[in-house]
C-alpha cells in the first residue's frame, strides 16, 4: 500500500464521521447556536430602536426644555415690567400726594399768617386808640386845669358848630 493515497476504507470512515458530526451538531448545536445568533441580533435591534427612541425623546425633551425657557423668560421680562410701571405709579402717587399736602400746608400757613396779622392789627389799633385816649384824656386835664381855659374851649366849640 502506498502512503500517499489514502484507502478507500479510511475515506468512507472519515466521511461517515463527517456526517454523523454534521447530523449532531445541526441537531444539538446548530439550533442553540443560531438561536442565540438570532437572540444576540434581536437585543442590538432592539438597543439600537431604543437608542433611537431615547435620541427623539431627549430631541423633545431639549424642545420643550428651550421652549419653557423662554417662556419663563418672557414672564420674567412681564413682572419685571409690571413692578417697573407698579414703582412708577407708586412714586407720582406719593409725589403727588407730597405736592397737595404742600399745598394744603402753605395754604394753612397762609390762612394762620392772615388771621395772626389782622389779629396783631386788631390789637394795634385797640393799643393806639387807648393810648390816643389816654393821651387826649391828659391833653384836655391840662388844657382845662384852669377856668380861663375851659372858657376859652367852650368859645371855640361853639364857633366851630356855628360856622358847620
């Protein structure tokens, strides 16, 4: 026998270990195998749909992020005007308010002044008549100490009715 070419009995027992291999392994093994295969594609479907899922959610969720934002924002911005326009209302109020007590008070000063001077004026000419009387009073006692004089004085008023 020569080496080199191999006999037909070791081809026919390789050939039916061959087959029986194949006829196991597709009965035991190649169904776990590609089930697992099949498994293992599955779950990266289903990671990658996920992933895609998650990617359009956070999309949305950076949207609606943004979008509340500026929302935010622009009530931000109107209280902040409606507190400006508030502040500005409450200082012409007071202001206002400040202008018309002001008023009120100058126009009561005045008032007091007015009835403090004609007070004063009243009491002046009450003052200067008591004293012109007082000084007349002394005038005639010493222009009528004398009969001669209140002679003379009745003369004269006499003539002075006569004449008007």
């Amino acid at each position: 026998m020569d080496l080199v070419t191999p006999s037909i009995g070791l081809i026919f027992w390789t050939t039916l270990a061959f087959v029986v291999l194949l006829i196991l392994l597709r009965k035991f093994a190649w169904k776990p195998i590609l089930s697992a295969v099949n498994t293992r594609e599955e779950s990266i479907t289903n990671a990658m749909n996920a992933a895609e899922e998650a990617k359009k959610e956070m999309a949305n969720l950076t949207s609606t992020n943004e979008r509340l934002l500026n929302e935010a924002r622009e009530e931000r911005d109107s209280l902040m005007k409606e507190a400006r326009e508030m502040k500005a209302e409450i200082i012409a109020k007071a202001k206002e308010e400040a202008t018309s007590e002001g008023e009120k008070m100058i126009v009561n000063a005045k008032a007091a002044i007015e009835t403090e001077r004609k007070s004063a004026i009243a009491d002046l000419k009450n003052q200067v008549a008591s004293l012109s009387i007082d000084i007349a009073e002394k005038i005639v006692k010493g222009n009528l100490s004398g009969d001669d004089k209140q002679k003379q004085l009745v003369n004269e008023l006499v003539e002075e009715v006569n004449l008007n």
